[in-house]
C-alpha cells in the first residue's frame, strides 16, 4: 500500500512538473524587455526586414494612400458627446495629427458646417512641452468650469492627469494633477475628486492596475488626500466611476476581484461607502432620475423579488437605497431571447436607451417609467445593419444615434425625445458598393453548436476567390456590421480589398456577446476550445462551398484575436494561405506575467494552477508551434507602447518562428499603446501594411 501511496505521489509530482508554467530560461524571453536596448535593436532590424519587403511594394503605397485620404477627410462624421447643451468631439485630420478637442452647441452641430469651439489643441501642446501627447479623454464638473483632461505619452493606458480651464484653454498650475500612471479621476462636485492611481509600492494589483480610492479636496496636496477603499492585494482594480444629472450624484467606487466580477460601492459626503445590493457580474450603465441601470451576466433573484433572466436590462431606486438603506424592488426593462443580445446602453434623462440585436442585426429601444412601469418603444431606424447610441444628454431631451452596414455608410440621427429620430449626418460612400453582395451564412460547429458568419464578395464571382476571414471570440465583444471605411474600424477594405475583387468573411464565434452572455461563458476557461473549433468550422465552410480555397483564404485577428489566429495556425495551418497577427496574445502560459495580464484570468483562467495549465498547454499558440510543420507566412504588428498587451508576446513568438525555419515578418511601432496607431498616419501604416502582405500570399491583383 505504501509503494502505491509512494507511486501515486510521484506521478503526480511528475504531472504538476509537465505542467507547470515554463521556465524562464527560454531562449527568446530577453525580449521580454520592452525598451532594454537589446531587444530594440532586434525590432530595429525586423522593422527594416519588413519595411523593405512591404513598403516598397506598389499595393502597400497605394492602399496607404486611400486608406490615409479617408481617415483624414473632413466629410466624415464628427461624432460628438452631448451635455448640456453642448456637443463635444476629438478631431484628427492632416492638419491636426495628434488632434483638437472641441465643442459647438447642439444647434449648431446639427447645421452642414457648425462652427466649432477649439478647447484644447493637441498638436500645439506638444509642440510647446516638447512632448508627444495623446488624447485619452477629459471628465469636466457639471458646471463646466474646470476638467480633468487625460494624456498619455506614447498612447499607452499609462496617462497624465491635469485639470485644465476650459473658458480660458489653459491647463492650472495650483489645479489637480497626477503624474503618468494607469490612474482614473472623477469629479464629485467642483471642487473635490475621486480618483486612483500609483501611490507607491504596494497600491497597484498584480494586473497593474490601482487598488486604492482617495478623495481630494481643492486646495489641498496629494498627500492630504482621504483614502475611502481599499481594495485586495490580489484584486484586478479599483477605481472611480461617477454619474450627475438633475436627480444629484451618484458617486461609486468600483472594486474587480476579476474582469468580469465587481462590487460597487457608494460613496457618502463623508467619504464612508455601501456596498449596493448587485450581484457580482452586475454590468452598471448609468443613471436616470435616481434609477441605477444594469446588465445581468448571469440569472439573479434579488433580495425581496422574483427570478430574472440572465442577460437582463434593469433597474433599481439606488438614491432610495442610499437614503433608507432598504434594498427597494428591482424591475426589468428588457430580457433578450436565445438569438438577441443588448449591446449598448445609456441612460439619459428620463429615459434608458438600449440598442438590442436580434442575429446579429441591430435596433434602437427606448425605455421609459411611467405609472409605476416601464413602456418599450423600438426607434425608426433602418433594418439588418448595425445600430450604436453615440451619446444621450444627462440633462435634456437629446439623443444621437448611428446606423450603417457592410456596404451603407453611417448616417448620424438625432432624437428629441418625441418625434423620431432624424438624419442630420450622413457619411459619403466611399466605394461603390453596387457590384457587393452580403451574405448571412450558419455553420455547425464540431460540438454541434450552429455558428453565423457574414461573407462579403462581388457579386458576379465565380467561385473562389481571395478572402480575408475576420473574427475576436472573447470578452463578450460583439461584432456587428460596420462600413469598412468609415475610419475606425478593422479592416478598412472597401478600396483596398473589395473593389479589387477580394472577399471579406466576418465570423461571430463563441466567446463574443452576439447572442448575450451565454455565447460569451460558452467559450470561458476550459471551454476555450470551442472559439477555435468554430473559426476553423467557419474557414472549412466557406472553402466546401467553393467560395475560397487554403491558397486563397487568409486571416487576421487582433489582440485576444491574434491569439485567436495563432492558435488555428498551429492547430489547421492547411486551411490558411496568410496569417496576419496583430498586438496579440500568444504565450498562454505566460500571460499573467505582462502588462495587464493578470487581470484576464476570469477569460482564460490561471496558468498558475496546474490543472489549468495543462489545458491551456493543449492550445497555447507559442508551446505549440513545431519546426516540422509548414506554416502559412505570417506577419506579426504590434507596438513598443502597449502597456496593457505589451509587445513581448509577438516578439517572442516571431522570433521562435523564424528561428524554427518559418516564412515571418514583423513590425513594432514606436507608438499607438494597444491600438492601430496614434495618428491617422500610423494607422494608414498599420493596415496598408497588412493588405499588402495578404494581397501578395492570397493572389488578390494590384
């Protein structure tokens, strides 16, 4: 019996070992230093081994140019914030690259040409400091006498804080102000802050983020400052988040043990806090007319109420709560079908609005309590597109929406509260969409799950052509159709892939919120698997009907989506002519180690523990790339300033893989933190390089 106790504990010793995170004695972790001057003079020359085969190529300064054109052209649509009676918008164009912040009144921006209020200019700011800024928002008090405006040099997540007068476009010298850290400040009222940030060792979670909360009052220095929350050494974060309106403030501290957990917190005058009666992976909203307005991940039954549905819109008395301190009756505005999902919500006065999608297909609904019940009226807008709220003003009637499409460029309406929406804002076509057709296909999945994909091509194709497979599967984010021009979006193919004659496929794998929450815990954890089993049900698919074929079909994915498309290279590279990789995720087992890893282990769960390692192991892009096999080319992009991914992953991986004999190119920008660039310029860069790359590996013509 002994010798079996004895044996038993020493397979699982030699189990725990094979499955242990790796040992840091790989060969390619020097990379791993982010700006060690080493690992740069090794992006240094991948840069100019990709530069040379990608920059000189015709089709990349072509595409550059129509991709640039378009994203600085000064017909698009100025999206703006209202508040007030004020609208707010960032600006980038030719002439402003790092951008203007700036505001007209709603009047005005409903005009053609409205005349706009330059608040701060980003451009000549840097300029003046010598510096290279990038916006990352403002939060200003009700009354608009002072903000907070957020900078971040390099356009990492990693920003500078500086209250900044408005009337006067100056930044204060005695005003509040955070040196750069992953900090977030909220005013509560004029003249006192609720805000997060680094404030030494200690303070900050292993994701990096802050779990301190303070409240500073003008006048006095940062070390005067009341701490009101502490989170948990091991918790994801905590942070501020604060709403007004003509119901008060709400002022709430938001503690996440995890990324998807949360508890929420009120803060008294005092700086005392409640804890608000939620469940934890309770997504708030905002608030109208002292209603708290919240999504439900999973089914709940409150405290003194019945059953509610997971995925769930409702609502409770939050101000009432505060007051009395009894839990007042919960009410449910929305619960969505098996096919529907609630995108967006944001409350306005009086009124919640939700765009709701049913297969993918989006509406707008506004909701509104009124003799003691909540009415449901779905807005005129068009059909079988995407439908977004821009903004809702706290403090009136207002209300701007967008609708486009693959192939319809967005139109921006605007809601008074009473008649329907009217388009005020329309974007021109930028391609002609005429000879495009669109296409909902469904697919079973390996476990039998049926699985949409949307598919775009010329509509007078004959079989085969060269196609781009597009899709993220995590997070609960969705992707909904979009105009691939209008700027912003991924893929901006309308000229540089479609008119030439080139498809695009857009798959909506598990993992996403395309039908609610469960689509999204369907693809959790041990479940990971299944995002990927889908994406490769979706590339099978569309080469047995013939529309592509493995020399034809590429992929791009990025960030949990470049995971996704280094992870079905390893696992299907048959199926794929061309991979491009972009700010990604790769080495599963190493994860937690960077950036702000350690706050997606409620996505992916924790290399740390064995058991989990062991199946991560089963996928993990960067374990199981293998000299023997033939890859498709591939072509990795990322950015030195990506403090929330960071570029190790990509660097690691790319230097493996050309190690092992592979077809690789890489780029790392200097710039753009976990975007496509901070300028329109560097982003124009980002893709032009990437359809040239897959435009010469798919055999799309110039």
């Amino acid at each position: 019996m002994r010798k079996l106790v004895v044996a038993v504990a020493l397979a699982a010793c030699a189990w725990q070992a094979a499955n242990a995170a790796p040992a840091d004695n790989d060969p390619y972790l020097w990379l791993s230093d982010i700006h060690g001057a080493k690992a740069l003079d090794w992006v240094k020359q991948q840069n100019a081994k990709s530069d040379a085969a990608l920059k000189s190529d015709p089709i990349y300064i072509k595409d550059r140019t129509a991709i640039l054109s378009v994203l600085n052209a000064n017909d698009r649509i100025p999206e703006g914030t209202l508040d007030h009676q004020w609208v707010f918008n960032f600006w980038q164009d030719a002439g402003h690259v790092r951008g203007v912040w700036r505001r007209t009144t709603i009047a005005d921006y409903a005009s053609k040409n409205p005349h706009w209020q330059v608040l701060l200019d980003v451009d000549k700011l840097d300029k003046d400091t010598h510096k290279d800024w990038v916006w990352k928002g403002a939060d200003c008090t009700p009354s608009f006498d002072r903000c907070l405006v957020s900078l971040s040099p390099g356009g990492g997540d990693a920003v500078a804080i500086r209250e900044f007068d408005p009337k006067t476009g100056k930044f204060l010298d005695d005003g509040f102000a955070l040196s750069v850290a992953k900090s977030t400040a909220r005013y509560i009222d004029d003249n006192t802050v609720l805000f997060a940030t680094d404030f030494g060792p200690g303070t900050m979670t292993p994701s990096s983020y802050p779990r301190i909360v303070k409240l500073w009052h003008r006048g006095t220095p940062l070390s005067a400052a009341k701490t009101v929350f502490t989170g948990q050494p091991n918790d994801m974060s905590a942070g501020p988040q604060v709403f007004h309106g003509p119901y008060g403030t709400v002022a709430l501290i938001v503690r996440r043990p995890s990324f998807f957990k949360a508890d929420y917190f009120y803060v008294r005058s005092d700086g005392t806090t409640l804890k608000l009666p939620l469940p934890e992976d309770a997504q708030l909203h905002g608030v109208t007319d002292g209603l708290l307005i919240a999504t439900l991940q999973s089914a709940w039954t409150p405290p003194s109420g019945k059953p509610i549905p997971q995925g769930a819109l409702i609502a409770f008395r939050v101000l009432d709560f505060t007051r009395t301190g009894k839990i007042p009756p919960v009410s449910v505005l929305y619960a969505p079908g098996p096919h529907s999902m609630i995108d967006e919500v944001t409350p306005g006065e009086h009124v919640v609005f939700a765009s709701i999608y049913n297969d993918v297909k989006g509406s707008v609904h506004a909701f509104r309590f009124s003799d003691f019940k909540w009415s449901d009226t779905e807005l005129a807008l068009p059909k079988d597109g995407s439908t977004r709220i821009v903004s809702a003003n706290d403090w009136g009637p207002e209300a701007y929406f967008t609708y486009q499409s693959f192939l319809v460029p967005p139109t921006l309406y605007a809601y008074d509260g009473r008649s329907v929406p009217q388009s005020i804002k329309e974007q021109p076509v930028r391609f002609d969409a005429s000879g495009i057709t669109v296409d909902q296909y469904w697919v079973t999945s390996k476990d039998g799950t049926k699985v949409p994909y949307f598919l775009i091509r010329p509509k007078g194709a004959k079989g085969a052509v060269p196609t781009i497979l597009y899709s993220y599967g995590g997070f609960q984010l969705s992707l909904t159709p979009w105009y691939w021009n209008d700027g912003h979006m991924p893929l901006d193919t309308g000229q540089t892939w479609l008119m030439k004659g080139g498809a695009i496929a857009v798959a909506n794998i598990r993992g996403g919120g395309e039908f609610g929450p469960a689509w999204h815990l369907a693809a959790l954890k041990y479940h990971r698997q299944r995002a990927y089993d889908d994406f490769e049900a979706v590339a099978s698919d569309i080469e047995h009907r013939g529309l592509s074929t493995p020399k034809q079909l590429g992929i791009v994915g990025a960030s949990n989506g470049g995971l996704l498309v280094t992870t079905v290279m390893t696992e299907r590279p048959d199926l794929f002519a061309a991979v491009v990789c972009q700010r990604p995720l790769i080495d599963m087992l190493r994860y937690t180690r960077f950036g702000a890893g350690a706050s997606w282990i409620g996505e992916y769960g924790d290399p740390a523990d064995p058991k989990m390692a062991a199946y991560i192991r089963t996928y993990s892009p960067y374990q199981n790339v293998k000299a023997n096999v033939t890859y498709p080319p591939i072509l990795f992009i990322t950015e030195t300033s990506d403090d929330r991914v960071t570029p190790v992953f990509a660097r690691m991986m790319a230097a493996k893989m050309e190690a092992q004999g592979h077809d690789v190119l890489f780029n790392e920008a200097a710039e753009g933190g976990h975007g496509p660039g901070s300028t329109h310029a560097e982003e124009a860069d980002y893709w032009a390089m990437s359809f040239a790359f897959l435009s010469r590996h798919l055999g799309l013509g110039k």
